[in-house]
C-alpha cells in the first residue's frame, strides 16, 4: 500500500497476491475497498493491483476537474511506474469507461479489458439516472452524508471536509455528453462486458455496445469457430449497485481472464 506520483496526482494503490497484473478500478464515489469481495477469487493466481482514483479514496484532490480521459492517462502513468505493460483492466462504472478510456487511449499497456456497469455512450444510461447526475452539484451535497458512501468517504480521505467539492466534480464529469462508439468499435483486445439484469444501463445498449466490439451478429458455429473475441455476461438477480460484490461477478471475471484467447476464422 503506498502512493504513486503520476501527472501530478498522488495516486494511492494497493497491490494483492501474486501473477499475471490485473488492476481494478472502482466507481464513483468510491475507491478500491470497495473490491474486497472479489479479492480471495480474484487473488488465487494474479497480483491484483486496486487504485483509488483522482479524489477518491486515500487520494487527494488536485486542481484540475474530473475527466475520465485525464484519470485515463493517470491510470497508464501508474502502470508505466509499476512496470505493468501488458496489465488486463476491470472497471465498475465510473472505473469502467476509466478502463475502456485507457484501452482507447494506451491500446499497448491493456492486455484484457473487463467493462462492469458502464455505456459507451452517455444516453446508454436510463433517464432516470441521468437526471440523478443532473442533481450533483454543491447544494445536494450535505444531502448525502447521511449514506453509507459518505461513511467511507470521511473514514479514509485525506481531507473529508472536501466532500461536497468531489461531489460537484464528479457531477459536471457525469453531465458531460460523450459517444466513444468509433473508438470502441476499432479495439481489438479481448474484452467483456458485465452487466446486471436489472442494470442502470439500458439494455438496448448493452446489446449495441457488444455489437460494436463485434459480438452478437451471427450463429458461432457448432464448432465455435465464429465466436468473437469480445464477450458479453448478463447477471441475474443483481442491479448496478450490488453486482460489484457478487460471486457471480468474480466467475464471470476469472473465466474470462483464464479462458484461451479465440480469434474468429
């Protein structure tokens, strides 16, 4: 457990077991504990690397605003200073396009890439949730304390007293309109989606966002052989809020990351 200076942000992490690197990145609001559940499946054969990103967790803020490609390079720098090239990715929403982001943006330093809970697309998100995002901002702050987010915030942040700034940072980044559909469209590592059946992404989304990295438009073949390289998990039984602590998240995720690599004939 140490911090990392990178880009100007002392980024804290934690490192777990031994292996092959996979780093985990969490979603707003939170940090990397919030991956405890998945550590003992996750640790078995990997060093499992979590990072608290810009504001989150024990990491300080810094004068700068929250965009998902700079905490992108932030996370790149962190595996350049740790010798990680060649690290799989998995992120839970926010840390999810955080992952994809980075895959986008350092296609060399991501080896697999595991997107939990998260669009490519900004209206891949319910309205719904949506207008939720449209509400963060300093004057519904004091209105979360009360949560048990805030709970964590205040027991490990350098500073808790900022919490109303993180949470009007973290609502103009989640007001910010974005269509990384192109870009997503262009990957070409090993990638899977997890999603939950009762998500806060749309599930006509979910199904588009698969389509783009080459999933779900023909039959594989009873050989398999035209199965594509991207993969998609629909948990049951789960919503965008719990999946980050279910066994069933951590099977998906391990047999992802243990399966042989198939490239379609």
């Amino acid at each position: 457990m140490s911090y990392a200076h990178v880009n100007g942000v002392r980024l804290w992490h934690t490192s777990h077991g031994a292996g092959p690197p996979l780093v985990l990145l969490h979603g707003g609001i939170g940090s990397g504990e919030m991956f405890a559940p998945l550590l003992p499946a996750l640790t078995a054969h990997r060093r499992v690397v979590t990072v608290d990103l810009q504001a989150h967790g024990r990491t300080p803020d810094v004068d700068r605003p929250l965009r998902h490609e700079w905490l992108a390079d932030d996370v790149a720098a962190l595996l350049g200073h740790l010798g990680l090239a060649g690290a799989d990715l998995l992120g839970y929403s926010l840390g999810g396009a955080v992952a994809l982001r980075t895959a986008i943006q350092h296609p060399g330093l991501v080896r697999r890439l595991v997107c939990v809970s998260v669009p490519c697309r900004r209206d891949g998100w319910y309205p719904e949730v949506r207008d939720g995002m449209a509400r963060m901002g300093p004057e519904t702050a004091e209105q979360t304390r009360a949560s048990p987010t805030y709970e964590h915030y205040a027991r490990v942040a350098p500073r808790p007293q900022d919490w109303p700034v993180l949470w009007t940072k973290l609502g103009a980044l989640l007001r910010r309109d974005y269509d990384w559909s192109a870009e997503v469209a262009r990957l070409t590592l090993p990638t899977l989606l997890v999603f939950a059946d009762a998500d806060a992404v749309r599930t006509a989304h979910v199904v588009e966002f698969f389509g783009l990295l080459g999933g779900g438009h023909r039959d594989a073949g009873w050989d398999g052989s035209g199965r594509p390289t991207a993969r998609l998990a629909v948990l049951p039984g789960l919503t965008h809020y719990d999946i980050v602590g279910s066994p069933a998240l951590a099977a998906a995720v391990v047999g992802f990351l243990t399966h042989p690599v198939h490239r379609p004939g």
